[in-house]
C-alpha cells in the first residue's frame, strides 16, 4: 500500500520522519526520497538481517538504521537530541525476507526450526514455548492471539506429539495443525494460519509492544504530524482504531481504514488483509 501510504501521511522535504518497521526497505526508501537531503528518517527494524540489508541499502540516504523496536521511540529521540518528529510510519506485517528464510519458522514450508523471532538475540523460539507451556495455557494462547476456535483440540494434539518432537520444525507444525481440522472443514485460508499468528504475537510480544508504542506516540510527534499504521488482522486494527480513539489529541483521518487497490491486490495477494489507519496530531 505504498501510494496510499504516502497519500495518506504526506512526508514533506525537511521532514524527520520515522520508520518503525524497515523490513526490506521499500517504505523507507520512498520517505527517503520525499523527505530529501535536508530531511531525515530513522528506520527500525528488530531483525538484524533486515537492519544489516538495510545499513548497506541507505548509507549515502537521509537514513538512520538502528536496531530497535518502535517502542523505544522516546528513547532513541532522547540519545538523538530529538523532541518529536513530523511524521510516523508502522507496517505491522511480515517482510517477504522473512517469509522466504527456511530458517527463521515464518513461512508454513519452511524446513529449519520454529523459531518466529523477529529478533533473535533475544527472547524464547516458539518451539520451546510449544515445550514448556501447559496444554490450558497453549490453547488459552492460541485462542487469544489467533482467534482460533479449535484452539483446545490442536493445544490437546501439541501435548500429545511434543514429546517425540522435541524442535519443532515449520512443516512440520502447520502439517500437525492442519490435521486437527476435519477435512473439509476450514475456509479459504490456510488451517495452520491463525495458530501460526497467535505463536508469533506470543513469541514476539507483539501486541504490548504496540500497546506501548501507542500510548507514547503523542508526546512524540509535532502539532499537525501524522501517524499511519498499516495492519494486517483484527487485533492490532483493533488496538489502533481504539487509540486513535480514545486521544483527543488525534484527529482521525480515515474513518473508515483504507485497503488494498484491486491492482495491488492482483499483484500481491498478500495485501489483502492490510488495513491502513491515519491520525493527525490535534496540538
């Protein structure tokens, strides 16, 4: 969604924007070049892979990579000398480097291990969480962060198998997901999809993270800045559109999230579920 994107949240030349969501780079290139020389955007990225591409891709741009999480926003401003900044960008989603490495667990093929970590110097993989974790705990998880009413029926197969699986691989998983389904019995998506959501929101603590960003963003942008967040299933637009909300320091820009066009829905299918939310700093 990057024309709505740049539509919607209108960075200018001499702009500080941010970047809390680098992946490969693509959104961070187009604010690169709106803001200009004068401007400067600082990208973050949790994966170290991705901040690595990154710091090569944008070395003679207006970037600043670092490798945080876009809830340590007050922090990096106060190490920069930096108030607030005019414009905030979060694409909740999955890069596509993510997806297509075997080792990293995201993807339903994948052969390596279940790990799902965006950052993987800290913090447990899901499969261990998958070992420790008791069978009421996981489906409470499953169902919380997944949405997935036979949350309790793939908790009961988990408990049942992790004791002859000891590292779970990715194919390995989706396949014991999916198996829990009577056949026939699923919709258009993939089985495995909502399990493998509800892993990587627990693995990643994703939806504090947000919370925590959220409840920051404020203090942290200028009188008339813009904060637009692009997410990708119900709980995070959820969290979104309630602090948007529940601020009477943000005007609502977008009453309605913005969605995919149906020339970028043929191109990426991916873009389906994406729902884009923008706010605009009252004073």
């Amino acid at each position: 969604m990057a024309e709505e994107m740049l539509n919607w949240l209108c960075p200018g030349p001499a702009e500080r924007v941010v970047d809390g969501t680098c992946g490969g780079g693509g959104h961070t290139a187009l604010l690169a070049e709106r803001v200009g020389q004068a401007g400067r955007v600082l990208a973050l990225d949790r994966d170290l892979d991705a901040v690595a591409r990154a710091q090569v891709r944008f070395r003679d741009r207006p970037v600043d990579v670092e490798h945080a999480s876009y809830c340590q926003l007050a922090e990096l401003f106060a190490q920069r000398g930096w108030r607030q900044v005019d414009k905030v960008l979060l694409d909740l989603g999955l890069s596509s480097d993510q997806l297509a490495s075997s080792e990293r667990g995201f993807s339903f093929d994948a052969a390596g291990e279940l790990d799902m970590r965006f950052d993987v110097t800290s913090g447990e993989p899901a499969w261990r969480l998958l070992q420790r974790t008791s069978e009421r705990d996981l489906a409470d998880l499953i169902f919380r962060f997944g949405e997935e009413r036979l949350s309790r029926r793939i908790a009961r197969v988990i408990c049942q198998r992790r004791g002859d699986v000891q590292r779970w691989s990715a194919r390995q998983f989706a396949d014991l997901v999916r198996g829990c389904y009577p056949p026939g019995r699923h919709d258009r998506i993939d089985p495995a999809t909502r399990t493998f959501q509800a892993l990587r929101i627990a693995v990643n603590n994703e939806l504090a993270r947000l919370e925590d960003c959220l409840r920051a963003l404020p203090d942290l942008v200028v009188s008339g800045g813009r904060v637009a967040i692009i997410s990708f299933h119900s709980l995070e637009d959820r969290i979104v559109k309630w602090a948007f909300r529940n601020d009477e320091r943000w005007e609502i820009l977008t009453k309605k999230p913005v969605t995919a066009s149906p020339d970028e829905l043929e191109r990426n299918p991916r873009s389906r579920s994406a729902k884009l939310r923008v706010a605009q700093r009252r004073f």
